[in-house]
C-alpha cells in the first residue's frame, strides 16, 4: 500500500508556518493544532523546512529563552526529507527509521499535499495485517 492510501484515510490537512514567524508562534500554532510539526512555507507556498517539537526545544537549548523570538528559520530542519503519494508505507517506514525522523511531508510536482507521521505509518501497517489475518481466518474457516 501507498503513501495515498494513508492520506485517503487522514486526509490531506497540513499546518504551515512562515520561515520569518517567530518559534513561540510556530509552539502556539503545534499546541492549538494538537499537532507534532508545522511545514514551513514561503509566501509562494513553496516548502522551506519543518519545524518539529524537538526542533523548539533544540533550538531552546542552544539559545535559550531568546529562542522563542527568533525566526522559525533559525530552528527549523532543513533540507526537508519528503515522499510523494506513490511512495509504499514500507519504504517510508524504512526512511524515518533511519533518519530518526517522524514526519514527512508529502510532495507532487513540488506541490505540499499532505503529511505523514510514523504513527500513521504504523497505524496503517497493523489495520493491513489485521485485515489480512481476518481473510485468512476466513478462508481457513470454510475449509
């Protein structure tokens, strides 16, 4: 199964910030939108970075309280690791295991349309071999 496949059940809503807000805004923005990460857009839309929990409190860490008025550019990861609608859940798994990462935002034809998260990832794998165990139940019930 495909990155897409996730995305149909999720949906396709993704929280942006802009590379010159401030890192107290993006923290306000992640605990009103209950949400792990922002994807930091520029005013075209076009996608800068992702700005994580864990890259806040790196970022807290490194400069301290001053880091809340910094700009979201400061603090945020960048090059962004994405995957596109095509990609499978095992492959994605893969790369944000190995790349200690927990989400990645979806990309078609340098467009933003979506985002995964390694929970949604796992989620999705353990509904598939769920479903797959039921089928075998069945068939080996009406043998």
């Amino acid at each position: 199964m495909s990155v897409e496949s996730i995305l149909k059940t999720k949906g396709s809503v993704v929280f942006t910030i802009r590379p010159e807000h401030s890192v107290a805004d993006a923290a306000a923005l992640l605990t009103t939108k209950k949400v792990g990460v922002a994807v930091v857009c520029d005013a075209k839309g076009k996608l800068q970075g992702v700005l994580s929990e864990r890259d806040i409190v790196k970022g807290l860490s490194q400069y301290g309280k001053a880091a809340l008025e910094m700009p979201v550019r400061n603090v945020m990861s960048s090059p962004v690791v994405t995957c596109a609608p095509g990609d499978s859940v095992k492959t994605i798994m893969g790369v944000m295991t190995e790349r200690r990462i927990r989400h990645l935002p979806v990309v078609e034809k340098d467009e933003l349309i979506g985002i995964v998260s390694i929970g949604d990832a796992v989620n999705f794998r353990l509904t598939e071999a769920q479903m797959e165990m039921n089928v075998l139940r069945d068939v080996a019930a009406t043998r």
